[in-house]
C-alpha cells in the first residue's frame, strides 16, 4: 500500500510505502527541480529560442515584431505561466549555435524547427518536450527543369545546410538509390538561399515547411516546384535541458493543451463560454474541476489562459502555415488524429 503527498515549498514527492509482512519503508525523493520556474518567474519573461528568420515560424518585421508557429508556442509558455503572452523575450539563433546556447541557459527553451532525435537527446543531455509539427525533408527545383521526381536528380548539384540532420539524410537519400549529386553546402539557411536563387545548384534540399517558407522569399516564387517526394521523419518540437523537469512538464502541457482544446472544440473566441461549462473534460481543462494548474507550479487556469491569449493548435497552424496563409500547407499529419492526421495529445485528467 502506498501513500503520497507533494510538499509544494520544496517540490518534493514525499510519501511512504507498506508492504505487508515486511514492514514499512518510509522514503522520499526529489520530484523535480523548479529553478528553473523560479528564475523565469523572477526574471519576469521567458527567453524563448527561435529560428533567426523563416516566415510563417518565426520572423521579424520592420518595427521588431516577431511572428510565427514557433513565436506564438513561445507565447503560449508565458501565457501560461504569466498570463501575459508579450512576457518573452525572443533570441534567434542559428542551427551551429541552437543546442549549445540552450545548455549555456541563455534560453529557457528552444522552439526553433529542430528535429528530435536520439544522438540530441544523449549527446547535448537535452529532451524534447513533445512533437509539435511533423515535417519531412523535400526538394525544391527551378519548374524549368522539368523535374517531377526527387529520383530524377541524378548528377544534379543540391545546396543543403550543414550540421542539420538534413545534410545526413542528402547522403543517406543518394546512396540508397544509387544516384550522384554534387553538394553544395553552407553554414545558414540564408546562405544556401542565396546560393539557390543565383543559381549555384539546381535544388535545394531543406525540411518542407522550409522550402515553403523559402520559395515565398523568391523573386518569382511560382517558378520554382516542390517536388512531391518526402525522404525523411522530421518530428519537429521544443526542446529543453535534461535534469529541468520542472519545466520540462509546463513546455510539453502547454503544447498538449493547445492539441486537446482543439480537440474539445475550444477556441480563442468561445473560452469564456468553456469557463462555464459542465461537461468533465472541459472543467478538468479550463481549471474549474482539479488541481491540474497546481501540479505544474502554475494556477489552475493556466491551460485556459493559453487558449484565451493565444488559441489552439488549429488557429495557431492557420494562420501562421495554413492554407489561408501565404504558406498554404495543408495540414496533412499535423491533423489530429480523429481527423485523418496523427497528431495526438495525452489528456488532461
């Protein structure tokens, strides 16, 4: 028989086990470490990773201000946290500096299109809090080129970036079918951009929701093809530092709470309504039954005031990479799973 209880002050899970005819063990042991939290909370904004410039993820304007899928995530964590989404301070870095910036705690998070993979997690001790945009590594072509499979790219001259999990896949993808390629390679993504519009190689290979993003930064955007073909799994999501697991539960349930409001039917523009509901899952969700908020260090509507300043999943991938944007991706995977997609969140019960 066990019993537990959380000492709050000190984010301890304490408790004590009976085993009959034994005897009783008593024992307790750190839950988790909330400095992190802390210091986010004194500092009064969190410091959120982003991509130096890609539209529809994370771009800057003219007047400084940021927008995007990822900017609107970073949000969404000081929402929760402040009930503020303006509380984060945004620093863009680039793929050769993301990790290792992260771990230096220059950033609380990172939410920068990275792909989670094992040798990440393992080698800059770091976690991935949960898949927030599933993406695959395409081919974009001149439509000159009259290219309508990446298998006919044999002998073709390909910019990639490097020290991307995209310039190990190239390789991988031309092995595997016995084709050759010349590789053009460049340490930013605004460099192999360049390289690709002056003609430096005759197709740029990048993640697909990159290559959207980048075609509309073309002179003749609608002269250039992206080509059908996906090589890769590229599970796209925020990451943080191994051993913050504090924080660590409030970047993954921020993102599950904007895929389970989606799910529950809960929007920016009817969660005033949702307060007030009696339906179980939505008071579980809006705050009004439990002590979910709580568990997170955070009050109990925090998964409310992530919906209310920022909205849901949907509404965050509308109109930032949607269809009814410039991008127009449709959403493919990234539906949830009950609507053709496999995008799936646990609950919150």
């Amino acid at each position: 028989m066990a019993f537990f209880g959380r000492n709050f002050a000190t984010g301890l899970l304490v408790g004590c086990v009976v085993a009959v005819g034994v005897g009783v063990a008593a024992f307790a042991y750190e839950r988790y470490d909330t400095r992190t939290l802390k210091r986010t909370e004194r500092r009064g904004a969190v410091h959120c990773g982003v991509n130096t410039g890609l539209p529809g993820f994370s771009a800057k304007d003219a007047q400084g201000n940021w927008s995007g899928f990822d900017v609107d995530f970073c949000r969404a964590i000081a929402a929760a946290v402040f009930d503020d989404p303006k509380k984060v301070v945004f620093v863009p870095l680039d793929a050769k500096e993301r990790f290792d910036e992260l771990g230096k705690r220059k950033i609380d998070v990172l939410a920068r299109n990275s792909t989670w993979t094992m040798s990440r997690e393992t080698e800059y001790y770091l976690h991935f809090a949960g898949v927030s945009y599933y993406d695959g590594q395409g081919f974009m072509v001149p439509r000159a080129n009259n290219k309508t499979s990446a298998l006919e790219l044999d002998g073709s001259k390909v910019c990639v970036q490097t020290d991307t999990t995209t310039e190990l896949n190239l390789g991988d993808y031309f092995r595997a079918n016995n084709m050759k390629y010349e590789v053009k390679k460049y340490p930013s993504l605004d460099e192999m951009f360049k390289a690709y519009e002056g003609g430096q190689c005759d197709v740029m290979t990048a993640d697909v929701s990159q290559l959207y993003a980048l075609r509309l930064k073309l002179g003749r955007p609608n002269d250039n093809e992206i080509l059908a073909d996906v090589i890769s799994k590229e599970p796209l999501s925020p990451v943080v530092r191994q051993k913050d697991d504090d924080w660590l539960l409030i970047v993954k349930w921020t993102l599950f709470a904007m895929i389970n409001a989606e799910e529950l039917g809960i929007d920016s523009k009817n969660i005033g309504e949702a307060m007030k509901s009696t339906k179980p899952d939505v008071k579980r969700f809006v705050g009004t039954e439990g002590e979910y908020g709580e568990w997170l260090g955070l009050n109990k509507d925090w998964a409310a005031r992530i919906i209310r300043h920022v909205g849901n999943y949907g509404e965050v991938y509308e109109r930032n990479v949607g269809t009814g944007s410039p991008l127009g991706i449709p959403r493919g995977l990234n539906q949830l799973w009950n609507s053709g997609g496999i995008l799936y969140a646990p609950p919150i019960r």
